[in-house]
C-alpha cells in the first residue's frame, strides 16, 4: 500500500526506517514530546523499533494505522497520522512537529490533509483527536481544521512518567465537511488491476514543444524546434499496455488523484541494470496538462525516486525527451547527464540520458 499527499507547501509520504535520525532528534527531545503520551524515545533503537511497525503496517494490503512524514522544502519535519478503528469507520488523528518548524502553520495544513484522506480516500464517518488540556498549540490545530471540542474533562497518564493530566477530546463527522470542500491531491500506488484501458480516458497530455537540446560537437545545444506531443486514443492504449508490463516484472506504477480522477502518474521498471552503478529505469512521468505547475510532478518523482531506493537502487536512470522545460525539470530535481547508459533504457537515440543519486 502506497499514498503520497501533496498540499502547497507539503508532501506527505509513508514514514520509512530511512528517516530514524530525524525522527529520533525530535521525537527523543523532551521540549517538543511535552505533552505526547507515549514519548519522549529513549533510545534509537526504540525509535527504530516504532519505524519498522510504521513500515510493516504499509505493506498490508489494508493498513489499519498510516504514519506519513511531514515533508517541507524537501526536508522531513514531523509526521502525522491516523489510526483506524476496527470497523474502519473512525479515525483517531495524531500529529507530531519538530520544535525548529512551529509556529509556521505547517501541523495545520498537515492537519487539514490527514482529515481529507481519512474522509475522502479511507471513506471514515468521524475523526477523532485527543490532546493534554495544556497543549493548546495541538487543540488549536484541531479547532482550525473544523473539529468540534466533545469533553475537557478526561484523563490520561503517560506510561514513561507516570504523570496523569487533564484531557481533551475533538471529533468531527463527514458530513460536518463543507459540501463545495474539494479533495487535496492525493498520491498513491496504482494496482495492477486497476491498470485499464480507461485510465488515460479524460488525461490531458498537449506539449508544444518550441526549444530542445540536441548532442553535437561533444555537447549538447539548445536549438529551436517546431513540434507538438498530443496523445491519440492508440497512444493511451498503448501507454496502458506498457504499464502493466513494469508492473509485471516488478515496477512500480504511482498516480496523482483529485478525488477519482487521474492527474499525474510515474513508473519505474522493476530490473536493475549499469556496470559502475545499480540504476532503476523512470520510464515515464506525466502531469495532467490542468495541473501542471502545482508541484505535482515533484511529488510523483520523488516517490519514484523512493521505489528505487526501496528495491536496492543507487541512482535513477531518466531517458528524457530533449525538450528545454522537460529537461529543466529534471535539472530542478538535482539530475544531472548520466554517467552510464545501461543496456535497453534508452527510448529513443535523440533522447538527453539523466541520472539521479540515491
């Protein structure tokens, strides 16, 4: 199971064993585990041992607990999450920031984006929050994102100190949502099954193409071009078939969602190939021409960029058309011109061959 949340200024992507060092500084400094019940951490390894729950429970093919990382110009800050009770119809919410990121609205916005995928893509009828009735920075959060304060008069005791407090309780029904609110983009791992042929029916992919790089005189130069890229009903077709064929042989397909509706998709072939490098091929990456701009194919490419990490990459192969703003693109990622070119990752010979480190 695989979910990737982008908001304007935020991704939110599965928590991973890789982000141990950043979620042991602040999940083990007592300032900002104040008032978190079952912290401070008191070691890395009791941090590790929490990751490796988080990690597992995302592999289920219906997880009943998503921890994502709170991802802010491009660095982890925090985590939030929600935890489904047994009928699957209640989600407890939970959020947690480091210190050096407060009081810049981001648990808000997460907050806000946590409770549109509970409600939207996980289908509960009610969120629920609970904090201690001294962290009014947490209950503010609950109250901005429209949860409703039920009591303030439980308790709790925190198991590592034995200190009992005072707690507050929120909640707040599905349909307390605004009738007109629209669903965040939501990313996640489309299933093989779920590769069919109207998939593309209603994407929108037109590229006029006006500038383009082209190798000559041992180096590459821009030049200006006349073409347009426009998708025939054949052509989706065909784009489907070859999904399914990297999902047959162990890729991995991601797709950006506004509700039900495909905005943006990647995939990366499954087999590893390169002599002075283990490279994982991206062999495509599009942005629903309405949404483009929207930082949707950042986020589409850095979950590629984890598959690849995930199944044992040290660099990402990217066979890019030699357009000016496709190639730009992959620059603003941190690509650069490949070192090697693996045998059959090449699509077409005009192509400008990208790598990505790991």
């Amino acid at each position: 199971m695989f979910y990737q949340i982008k908001t304007d200024r935020l991704v939110l992507r599965p928590l991973a064993i890789s982000d141990l060092e950043t979620v042991y500084r602040y999940a083990s400094d007592w300032e900002n585990t104040r008032y978190m019940i079952w912290l401070p951490s008191q070691s890395r390894e009791e941090t590790a041992e929490f990751l490796a729950r988080a990690a597992k429970e995302w592999e289920k093919d219906a997880p009943a607990f998503f921890e994502f990382a709170i991802v802010f110009q491009g660095l982890p800050v925090g985590a939030v999450s929600v935890s489904l009770d047994e009928e699957r119809k209640t989600g407890e919410l939970g959020w947690i920031l480091d210190k050096r990121y407060w009081k810049r609205g981001i648990a808000t916005e997460a907050a806000s984006a946590i409770r549109d995928f509970a409600f939207r893509t996980l289908k509960v009828e009610k969120c629920t929050a609970h904090c201690d009735d001294r962290n009014a920075a947490s209950f503010r959060v609950m109250e901005k994102i429209g949860m409703k304060l039920e009591s303030d008069d439980g308790w709790r005791t925190y198991p590592k100190s034995s200190e009992t407090a005072k707690e507050r309780a929120y909640s707040l029904a599905a349909c307390s949502q605004a009738a007109g609110d629209e669903p965040a983009p939501v990313l996640r791992q489309i299933a093989l099954e779920n590769i069919t042929a109207d998939l593309l029916l209603h994407f929108r992919h037109r590229q006029v193409i006006t500038r383009k790089w082209g190798y000559a005189n041992g180096r590459w130069e821009l030049a200006e071009a006349s073409e347009v890229r426009e998708w025939s009903r054949e052509k989706r077709i065909w784009i489907t078939e070859y999904l399914k064929r990297q999902m047959e042989r162990g890729g991995a397909v991601a797709g950006a969602f506004r509700g039900d509706r495909l905005i943006g998709f990647g995939s990366l072939d499954g087999v590893l190939r390169g002599s002075k490098a283990k490279y994982a091929n991206l062999t495509m990456l599009f942005v629903d021409d309405g949404w483009q701009g929207k930082g949707i194919g950042r986020a589409l490419f850095q979950a590629m960029a984890d598959r690849a990490r995930a199944i044992g990459a040290d660099k990402v192969f990217i066979s890019s058309i030699p357009s000016l703003e496709t190639v730009s693109f992959y620059f603003r990622m941190g690509c650069a011109d490949a070192g090697e070119i693996p045998a059959g990752f090449v699509d077409s010979e005009n192509d400008r061959c990208l790598e990505y480190p790991l």
